[in-house]
C-alpha cells in the first residue's frame, strides 16, 4: 500500500489569494493544541489532527510541498491503498477541501512525487517467530553479531543494515540516511502501541487489543525519494534509454524538454551538479509496478528453508549464470567461504568478484545469513506474495474509523476558529 507522501507543486497551480492566505498561516504561531496544553504550532512543522497520531506538513514558497500519510482520513495506517493515484487525491482532498475548506485546487494526479513510501505486512505466527526472523536478517546468531552484507553492487551507493532500538522496540534499516531510498522493519504491533490513535486515548482496552492483534504483524516500508526516481529514470522507465549517457546538467534540460512535449509542466530542483526531475503523480502510477520497487528492497529477505545439496546448488548455479565458468567460480567460492569463514573468503576476492558471486549464490538460493554461515546449504525461494495479499479484517480498526470520522468536523472547526481565522 502507499503510505507517508510529500508531494509538491508550482505555486502558480493555486490562486494568488489562497498561496497569500496560505503563507500567512506558514508562520504564524498559535497557542492551541486541543487539550488545554499551551505549544507553539506552525503550519511548516505540522498540523496535528487529535484523532491521529500523525498530523501534515505544508510548506509554501515557489512550490507547495505538502507531506503526510494519505491515510490521515481514516485514523490508523494500518492498510490503505495501492493505487497512487487515488492515494494522493485522498491526501490533497482531505487537506485542501476538507481541512482548509478551499474551493478549488490542484487535482492530487498533478503533483509532483518527492517521497513516497511503499508498505505491506507480512503476518509471522507468533511475535516470538518475528523477532527470531530479525535476529536471522541481522545475523545475531550464537549471541554473537555477524558482519553485514547488505550491500548492492548495482546501486550508486553502499546499503548497510543497521538495528536501532526504540520505544516501539527495534527498528531495522536498509540503507539509514539514504538519498536515495530506505527500507525499514518493525513490529506493528508494538509500533501500535507507542503511537496509538488519538481518538482511542479514552479507550486504552481497545489499543491494548489492537496491539495483541498485531502483535505478529512484520511492517515493511520502503521510502522512496525523487532523487531515485531521477536517478534511476531510464532503469524505472520513466525517460528513454538515450538519457543514460547524459551529464547531469544537459539531462535536466533533455528531461524537461521531453516532459514538455508530452504535455507535462517541467519541474526540476535547481542544483546543478546535481539536479532531481520531478516526475507528476500520473505519471509514475501508469509506468511504475510499486510493488515491484518493494520486491526488489525486500524479498531477499524472505526465505522458506528446505534441504539443499551441493549438486542441487550447483545447477541452479549454472541456470542463473551465463557462462558455465561463472558459476564454478560461484560454487568454489562459496566452499571457501565453508572452509576459510565469511571474512576471510570476503578478502580473498575483489570486491566486484564478491558482489557477482553474491548476485548468483542469492539467485541460486543461498541467502546472506547462510552465506555468512557457510553451513547446511538452505533453499530460499523468493516469497514475498503474503506480505502483499496481508489485509486486516478487524472490528476494532472499523471501530478506530468510525470514531476517528465522528471526531472530524468538531476537531476542524476548532482549526478554523482558532487557528485560521486569525491568519
């Protein structure tokens, strides 16, 4: 599903009188945060909405940048929709219509993508099953920590994972500070717990039930910045494949050029060294398979073990291989790795060499704990089709948005009385 987005815009799509009415709320500072608590609130660092956890950004200049989960609307963010599209018409719809009360604005499939995350859930048994699937991705076996080799060799940059412990227990990351893109892994259950919706805080039973619910839910999101998309254009399919070879400064310009002629306002950061194409909301959605993005941050990760001999290894070796020489070298590497360790194997071959062996050894069914193991070969066929077919049925969600709804007119006619007005 598409969680958090910032999308942003040209100004000149709004009217003047509204960009005016809209600035002058950007900084204006008021004393109200619905309970009685006196806090500074500015409309650049977000609007809270008492009914959700999460609130929205907006930020006015030469664009409109607005950042929130198009899930706002309905109080949790537990599942949404797939579809872009309809996910940012929901977010600038609520915002701008529902919230602002404006007459008129920019349809959601005009914006600009800036961020965008992707999630889904996989459901686990049991919380004990999650967190021992996180003790296998991080390598922690023996109560020893192992070295990580989550690193792409066909990304402009390395992936490391990491592990951060926070209130809502351990967070996994896949490449944490990322430009470009990262992955992150968590219990949603406890996440449930540390940030429960703010229109159940008089019902603490229901939250302490939804986070028993959700206790075995695995969260996956993939954030997904436009300097990847920019990047990554010609991969993704965006641009033609003559626009791989440009300078970053002349490829601004091509790409504006080529968005223009096919009708599309031509929007681009203005950093010259290193320039992002933004690329509008109908646009990705009618090119882009999103979860297919999500596919390739995260099914390595997902694994079903069966027994697997070493002859078995070495014909799936030669089938992912495109000369048979390169899968002896693959297979006499990864006996190496049985016989010297993983660090030891690691240094005894460039590291070119060590990403192509791991791109064929991951193809042929060896995951990277088991690499770095070096013991009883595992089977890991790539299996992530549950995580997308994970959908929640729960009175206590409905009952979550039913309530969040009731809370709705009251919570935005006190924005309006006492916060916009005054702007």
């Amino acid at each position: 599903m598409i969680d958090t987005l910032r999308l942003t815009i040209p100004s000149s799509f709004f009217e003047d009188s509204v960009i005016g009415w809209l600035m002058g709320l950007q900084h204006k500072i008021s004393k109200t945060d619905f309970t009685g608590q006196l806090v500074d609130w500015s409309l650049s660092t977000g609007v809270e909405i008492p009914s959700w956890f999460d609130g929205f950004s907006l930020s006015i200049g030469d664009r409109v940048t607005l950042e929130a989960s198009p899930k706002v609307y309905q109080g949790h963010n537990v599942s949404g929709s797939d579809d872009l599209v309809v996910s940012a018409r929901r977010l600038v719809d609520y915002v701008f219509g529902a919230i602002f009360n404006l007459s008129t604005w920019p349809d959601g499939a005009l914006w600009y993508v800036a961020r965008m995350d992707v999630t889904y859930n996989y459901d686990f048994p049991t919380f004990q099953a999650l967190d021992i699937w996180l003790d296998t991705v991080l390598g922690v076996q023996r109560g020893q920590r192992r070295a990580g080799v989550e690193e792409r060799a066909d990304e402009l940059e390395t992936r490391p994972m990491s592990c951060d412990a926070m209130p809502s227990g351990r967070t996994v990351y896949i490449g944490k500070g990322s430009r470009y893109r990262v992955g992150k892994i968590y219990c949603k259950g406890r996440d449930l717990m540390a940030h429960p919706p703010k229109c159940l805080e008089s019902f603490p039973e229901i939250v302490d039930e939804l986070a028993q619910e959700f206790a075995s839910l695995g969260r996956f999101e993939l954030q997904i910045r436009a300097l990847a998309f920019s990047r990554h254009a010609v991969k993704y399919g965006l641009l033609p494949a003559h626009f791989s070879d440009l300078l970053p400064g002349v490829f601004a310009d091509n790409a504006s050029k080529y968005l223009s002629d096919i009708g599309i306002t031509p929007l681009h950061s203005k950093n010259k060294k290193q320039p992002i194409i933004y690329f509008p909301v109908h646009y990705l959605a009618k090119r882009l398979v999103f979860s297919d993005l999500w596919d390739a941050e995260f099914r390595h990760l997902f694994s079903t073990e069966s027994a697997m001999s070493d002859d078995t290894l070495f014909t799936s070796l030669l089938s992912h291989a495109s000369k048979p020489v390169q899968a002896q070298r693959a297979y006499d590497f990864y006996n190496r790795i049985r016989a010297m360790g993983f660090v030891q194997a690691k240094q005894s071959v460039s590291k070119s060499s060590f990403y192509r062996f791991r791109r064929l050894l991951n193809a042929a069914g060896v995951s990277d704990a088991m690499m770095q193991d070096g013991t009883a070969l595992i089977r890991v066929p790539l299996d992530p089709v549950k995580v997308r077919l994970w959908n929640p049925n729960s009175d206590r969600l409905r009952l979550v948005e039913a309530t969040h709804g009731a809370m709705q007119a009251g919570n935005i006619a006190r924005l309006h009385e006492e916060v916009f007005r005054a702007a």
